[in-house]
C-alpha cells in the first residue's frame, strides 16, 4: 500500500512523544493524588468494585474516590470531563473497549492517568497491554501503586455523507469492510449473553456480501493511488480476541500506526490470509526459527505503516472504531498522537532477594 493527498479534513495532532514508562517503585509508594472511576453499570459488580477501591485507596492514604456512571446517553466522555474538572489525577475506566475508548477520548492530551480495569467481551487494549484479565482486585491496586506509561493514540476525523465531520479517538484499531459490517450486523442482545461468538452469525451474513470498497487514498502525504479491497483496517495494537494477531509488527508505543489490506479473490485468497494470520502470525513469530519461516506478503493481503492516511471511498461504507459501529463514512483522515495517552499499569515485580 502506497499513498496521497485528499481534500478531507485538516487535523492535526498536537500530543507530544512521551517516555515509554515513568516513575520508579519508591515514586509510587509516597505518590498521592485523587482518584476517580467511571464505569459501566451494565458491565461491572459495583458492590464488588466499591469495596476493592475503599481498600486499595485507604492503603495508600488517598482520599475517598469519585465516581462517574456512564448512560446509554455519555458512553464516557462527560463522565470523563467531569472527573477531570473534579480534580482527578488517575481515571479508572471500569467497562467495556466502547467506555475505554470513550474515556480516553478525553483524558488524552492531559497530565491523567488512565487505569484500565477490564469488563467487556472483548478487553482488547488490555491484552495488548499484557495486564491480566479476571482480577479486578490487581487492576485496582495498579490506580496507587503502578508505574505510568505512554501509549499512542488514534485519531480520526470522519467525513459523512451530508458533509459533516466529527472527530474520535481510538486506541486498538478502526476499520472498513468485513469488520465494520460485521459489527452493523450484530445482534447486540446476542453478543452481550454469548460475547464474541455473537459474530459468528453476523459473519456468515457478512461474507455473502460481494460489495468490494473503492477509494483513493494516500499515505503520509504521497502521491494519490487508487485500490479495491475487501477490509482495510488502520491498528495502533495488533493482537485480536483468541489470540489472533491481525498486526504482528504492531507497538502501542512505536509512533506510527499498522495498516492491514485484505484483498482476496475468491476461495485461495482466503485460504492465503488464514494462513498468514492464524499460522504465521499467531504460530510461526512466536520462536526465531519460526520467524525465518515466514514468507513475503501475499496478493490477498497486503501491510504497510504510517503516520497519517486520507482515504476517499466511492460510496459509503460503514466504519469501526475499537470494536464498536460508526456509522458511514465517505471519507477519513487519520493520524498518530504518539505518547498522547498516560496509562497507568502493575508495578514490576521486585526481583527475588
């Protein structure tokens, strides 16, 4: 994938690089500051939570935290604001990706941390971040006593069809094609009793439809190209639900984003991509010997990295950000905040005396 220069919106991002991690053990143990949650109360125990965050925050002699429900209304980001005019130091986002994005939507840019504690189906920030899933209580702790990390940040300006603009944060990946209408096709009350498997059956509508996307695109400011493709997908973090690893090569931390083309024809191109994605990525990076197996790109799919896409489409398409539907687009831009979100993770542990 090459590039070009697209009459749609002009953004930029303005977050400065940040380190990769900041602060020391001792920096924590006598750190204080305020706390605020915002949660989903769809997606987490209250009483559960309440309780885990009255001890932690009593154990290191913070105040009484605050806390800031998300509605069907404010997904996360009035609730976030508020925190912040609160006088908040760390947010700890309790809900799904849609409430983590939503969050740090606002809380990027600023001098907070973000604390992660996952509730969703997905929790896909969270496996890219290798923190550890099923136990709220070490999630908890991390908002006192962790250790400060910078992320990069997703941003996005999408141009729909009556010629508005509206612009969003991301934080794993946004996409068009299979994933974006597979997620407009998801039965909802489906996926929030049987999780990611609620897919499936959108999957199989899905891939009846034989509606290729056209759209002219450049990358880093390079000459325009025109393509046809199946799904493009733009990741700041490559690692999927099961395990899959879309974006092998993809840092949340590296200062540019991966792209993904998928472009396949027919049954083999198919069978091409499963092979990349499921046995080369997910199986064959994972040891050295295994990493000198791997074989070039393929015609059904294509990589590429950058800083900034423009991305015209010859119709509307339907877009996705972090797991979650955006409705149409007929066009975007997109760019890298790098360092632009502080996430605050488990300190280290000391090495054995």
């Amino acid at each position: 994938m090459t590039s070009t220069d697209l009459t749609t919106p002009n953004a930029r991002g303005t977050d400065a690089p940040g380190t990769f991690l900041r602060g020391t053990d001792a920096d924590a143990a006598t750190r204080t500051g305020l706390a605020a949650v915002v949660y989903n109360p769809i997606k987490v125990d209250l009483p559960a939570l309440q309780a885990a965050v009255a001890t932690e925050e009593s154990a290191a002699g913070w105040p009484e935290t605050l806390w800031f429900e998300t509605s069907e209304d404010d997904p996360g980001q009035g609730a976030a604001r508020q925190a912040i005019e609160a006088g908040a130091s760390v947010i700890i986002v309790a809900g799904g990706d849609g409430t983590v994005r939503a969050v740090a939507e606002v809380v990027h840019g600023t001098d907070r941390a973000l604390v992660l504690l996952p509730s969703g189906t997905g929790n896909l920030l969270a496996r890219n971040l290798k923190l550890t899933l099923g136990d709220p209580g070490a999630s908890v702790r991390s908002a006192f006593t962790g250790i400060d990390r910078s992320i990069d940040v997703g941003m996005i300006d999408i141009r729909r069809a009556d010629g508005t603009v509206d612009r969003h944060a991301y934080l794993v990946m946004a996409g068009l094609g299979l994933d974006a209408k597979m997620l407009a096709n998801t039965d909802s009350e489906l996926k929030a009793k049987v999780g990611w498997l609620a897919y499936a059956k959108a999957l199989v509508a899905v891939g009846q439809d034989r509606n290729d996307l056209h759209f002219r695109y450049s990358l880093d400011k390079q000459p325009a190209q025109s393509m046809r493709a199946h799904t493009v997908m733009i990741g700041n973090c490559g690692l999927l639900p099961a395990e899959i690893v879309l974006l092998p090569d993809a840092a949340v931390d590296d200062g540019h984003f991966d792209i993904v083309v998928l472009k396949p024809t027919g049954v083999l191109g198919w069978v091409q991509i499963l092979a990349k994605v499921i046995w080369e990525n997910g199986v064959l990076s994972r040891t050295p010997l295994g990493r000198r197996l791997k074989t070039k790109d393929v015609d059904a799919l294509n990589y590429a990295t950058g800083t900034e896409l423009v991305l015209r489409l010859h119709r509307p398409e339907e877009i996705e950000l972090d797991g979650d539907e955006f409705g149409s687009a007929v066009a975007f831009k997109t760019w890298i905040s790098p360092g632009g979100l502080t996430v605050r993770v488990p300190a280290p542990a000391a090495p054995p005396a």
